[in-house]
C-alpha cells in the first residue's frame, strides 16, 4: 500500500476546489511537501496556485522528474470519472509514484489499497477489505469485511456497504446511500443520496428513491 512520504516532494494535479481540499490535507495533516501544481495546458489560466507554480501537464516531467517526486491527483472530472481515469494512467505512464491520500483520521485495517486514492476524515475500512485504484472516498464512508471496490469510483459522505458487498469501476455513489450485504454496483452506475440497494445494480444505470414532500396540510408546531 503507497502512502504519503513527508520526505517526497509532491506535485498536485488539479487547480480547483477539489485540489484546494485534497492540498489541506496533504499540508496540514499528513506533513507533505507540495512543491507544485499541474494541469493540461488548455486549462493553464495561471502561472501560480496556492503560492506554488503551476506547469503543463504534458511536459511536468521536465520540471519535477518523476525519479524525485510523487503525484496526487486532486481533480475529480466528469464522464463518470474517465477524465480522472486517464490523468491516472498517463500519470503513470511517465513514471510517477501515485501514493493514497488518507486522512489520519481514517480507520484503515485492510493492506489491500491500490494507488492514487484520496479518502478523507473518519473512514472505516476493515479488515478483507480491497479497494482499487484512484477512488475518491469521502467523509464517514464504512465499508465492512470484504467489500470490493473498484477503480475511479465518487463515494460520497456516510454511504454505508455491509458485507461482502462490492461497487465495481467510475461509479457514482450519493450521500448516505446504504448498500445490502453480498449486493453489487456494476460499471458507470450512478446512485443517489440516500437510496437503499437492496438488489444488483446493473451497469451504466441510474437509481434515486423517492424524494422528500411538503405535507401541506401540517405545521412544525403539530409535531413539536
């Protein structure tokens, strides 16, 4: 499992808010030395981001060798995350270490992470548990014993796996979504918040529940 060397320097892909959140964490909580940004060229509005210069990415090499410094990515993309996916893969293709960002808040007893994950404050991730490459989790996620996630997926604030559950490759998971134990999320699946998997979600497909309503016939002050 790649984790953060304080001793690395780190290069950030990304100039947004995201890469604003992912660089908190990088400086503040895990000691790491950012030493510069990158994006594409045709994103390439300023010289200067976070008091760090900012290069293009197809020819970040020549300025930070990866033999010296490592990469995160701090960019989420859109194409269900086949953006993010392919700035990993031509990430690695140059030659950078792509280490997990994990917040030291996180519970982490699984040796099974692959690379380029951020994952953020309060996380659970037990033991048997394997997780692929370059997924952002966020804060108050949990995944039980042996759940199986995949590569380049979004999971958002306090979804809940049980177990042997799996999300598979560029899903999107909402907020509080709660997953059934030994139930799947295929491929490019996008789930909104708070909605209860109770049955395999199939690929490429779409699953909300049913939204709040106004009782319009009732005031706070007949309940409380």
């Amino acid at each position: 499992m790649q984790l953060i060397d304080q001793q690395e320097p780190i290069v950030v892909f990304g100039l947004g808010d995201f890469s604003d959140v992912v660089s908190f964490v990088l400086a503040e909580k895990l000691g790491a030395k950012i030493v510069g940004y990158t994006v594409n060229e045709q994103y390439l509005t300023s010289t200067s981001y976070r008091n760090r210069p900012v290069y293009p990415f197809e020819t970040i090499e020549e300025i930070y060798p990866p033999s010296e410094f490592a990469m995160v990515i701090g960019f989420i993309g859109k194409k269900m995350f086949d953006q993010r996916a392919e700035v990993f893969r031509t990430a690695k293709a140059k030659g950078y270490r792509l280490p997990n960002v994990i917040h030291p808040s996180t519970a982490c007893d699984s040796d099974q992470l692959g690379e380029g994950n951020i994952i953020f404050h309060n996380v659970s991730i037990e033991h048997h548990c394997k997780v692929g490459d370059a997924n952002i989790i966020w804060q108050n996620v949990a995944f039980p014993h042996h759940n199986r996630i995949g590569n380049f997926n979004n999971i958002a604030p306090a979804v809940t796996l049980s177990g042997y559950a799996g999300i598979s490759n560029h899903c999107f998971v909402g907020n509080n979504v709660s997953v059934k134990n030994k139930i799947k999320i295929n491929d490019y699946a996008y789930v909104g918040a708070n909605a209860y998997i109770s049955h395999e979600v199939p690929s490429r497909t779409v699953w909300v529940p049913m939204r709040s309503y106004q009782l319009t016939d009732k005031d706070p002050f007949d309940f409380l």
